[in-house]
C-alpha cells in the first residue's frame, strides 16, 4: 500500500513539474507574438511586441503629439522643422532629441534604426513604399482637418506608442480648454460674433471644412469666406474682401520659406488704398497670431482657438 501511495506521488510531482515547464515553455514563446496590432490609415497592419522605443516622426503634428506622450528617451528623431518656433510649438522640448529627418531622405531615416516611422498621409505612398520594402515599420496617419480629428489622431498615435492613458489625458485636457473658452464666448449672440478673413501668402485661407473654419466655431467668430466658393491658394480680389467687409484681418505670422517679410506684408494691408473703407481697416484690426498655433494638426490648436478668440473679444480676456 505505501508503495502503491508513493508511485502515486512521484507520478503527482512529475505531472506538475512537466506543466509547469511546459507553461514555462508557453511564456517564452509568447515574447515572439504581438503583442499589439495597429492598422494604419492605408488599411496596413502594423504589429509590435512590445512598445516602440526608436520612434521617428515624420511630421509636426506628430512630433508635438509624441513629445505628450512619450519620454524623449523613445524618440530617435523629429522632423526637421521642430526647431523652428515660428512653426513648432515644441521647438524648446525638441532640443531634448537630437535627431532631425526630412522627408525622401531614406538614408538618413534609416541611419536610425528606428522601430517605428510615423508619416502624415500627404508624405506619399512611393516614399512610404520604400522604407517598409527596407523592413521598416511605418504607421501612415490621416491629416486631422478639424479638431476633433486632431483628439482622434491623439488617440490613434496613443495606442500605436502603447500610451493609451496619456492619450485620454491629453484629449480631455484639450476638451477642458475648448470648454474654459466657451464659458467666455459663448455668451456673445450670433448677430454679435465678429467677421474675420485670414490672409496667406498664397491667397485667403480658412474654406469650408478646414482647420481654421473649424477654430473659428470654437471660438464663436465668422469665418468670412466660408461660404464662398473659393479654390484653396486662390487670388483674393480687393472687390471679394471689400464686399465681405470683415471686423478683423487675420495675416500671416510666419513664411515657409524664409524669405517674405510678415510685418511688410501686414503693412501693405493696412496702407492698400482700396481697403481704407473696410471695418478692419478704420478699426486697426489687421492682426497677427502665432502661426505655429493656427497651422498645428496637434493639441497645441487649442491655443489658436484661444488667440483667435482674444483678438476678436479682447474685453472677455
């Protein structure tokens, strides 16, 4: 009997032990699975093992929205326009990262060995073809156009980089903004709201749909030209701005290229002899804001919303 109830427990003990290995086994081969699955604005599935640690961004919006997320430590590099503060509103915590990429240059993205490459969908698929053909992973993300597209791209790269809770954080600290703004703007009546045209290099900027259009509802002004069928870099002719006859000019405050004068062309507003009649004009309201802020696809387009609504209703501020 003692033999028969000790060969039943050396057969115990060799059962467990063999589960336990194999369980051991089971862990070990689970480290080479996904552990997470993304898919990208092309419908492509991206999967990680673990969160991202080499991440370069490919645009600004992602580098303003990654440096919320993640520690300076996991980014490799920002584009090279994140130490420009006329268009980076991340240009002092960029200085923390030292790489810097422009786009097409493969080499150079890939000299970092990243683990991640994140693109904005206007980059171009032959470009994005090319570093996944090297065996790069790449999440291809859609340009935001308003700001709730911007909370959804948030949370989109905040999943990607396994940050999901900073990801809410950061949706419900741009909610809280937008709320705080409105408790100020939202008490000025809809035949009170001030008429505003923005002025690019290019031509008018803010048609329907847009980034702008949309900063505009937030904060309570009409966006002039939203109803006027106004193709994107179009010329405005000085009859189009003396029939909209707005309360406040919006110009630019900031010139990709560098070689335009933002005060000069400000000026030249203001002394246009044609313009003299207009409301904006006989009220000094030719303004700047930071462009950094007005062209952000990143949390930081809150602050445009603010500005556009300080330079419009300066008595709630």
């Amino acid at each position: 009997m003692k033999k028969g109830f000790l060969s039943s427990l050396i057969l115990l003990v060799c059962t467990v032990l063999l589960l336990c290995s194999g369980c051991g086994i089971k862990a070990e081969n689970d480290k080479s699975k996904p552990a997470y699955r993304v898919t990208d604005a092309t419908g492509t599935v991206v999967e990680f093992t673990g969160k991202p640690q080499k991440i370069v961004s490919m645009g600004t919006g992602s580098d303003e929205i990654l440096l919320a997320l993640v520690t300076p430590e996991r980014i490799a590099a920002l584009t090279y326009l994140a130490d420009d503060a006329g268009i980076s509103a991340i240009s002092d915590q960029a200085k923390a990262i030292k790489g810097r990429v422009q786009r097409n240059n493969l080499e150079s993205i890939l000299s970092y060995a990243p683990d991640l490459v994140i693109v904005p969908d206007w980059g171009g698929i032959d470009f994005v073809g090319q570093l996944r053909a090297a065996n790069v992973k790449v999440y291809v993300h859609k340009t935001p156009n308003t700001l709730e597209d911007i909370k959804a791209n948030i949370g989109e790269l905040a999943g990607l980089v396994g940050e999901q809770e900073h990801g809410q954080a950061l949706q419900q600290q741009m909610d809280d903004r937008l709320a705080a703004i409105w408790t100020k703007v939202g008490k000025i009546k809809p035949e009170q709201r001030k008429k505003i045209v923005a002025l690019s290099f290019m031509g008018p900027m803010g048609i329907k749909g847009s980034s702008f259009d949309d900063m505009c509802r937030y904060a309570n002004i009409v966006n002039a030209i939203e109803h006027l069928d106004v193709p994107k870099n179009a010329t405005f002719s000085e009859e189009q701005m003396l029939m909209l006859d707005p309360d406040i000019i919006l110009v630019p405050s900031w010139d990709y290229s560098g070689t335009k004068n933002t005060g000069e062309f400000k000026r030249q507003v203001m002394t246009n002899e044609a313009y003299q009649g207009i409301k904006a004009i006989r009220s000094h309201q030719v303004v700047q804001v930071h462009d950094k802020y007005l062209y952000s696809t990143s949390q930081y387009a809150v602050n445009a919303v603010e500005e556009l609504a300080e330079v419009s209703y300066p008595e709630l501020f």
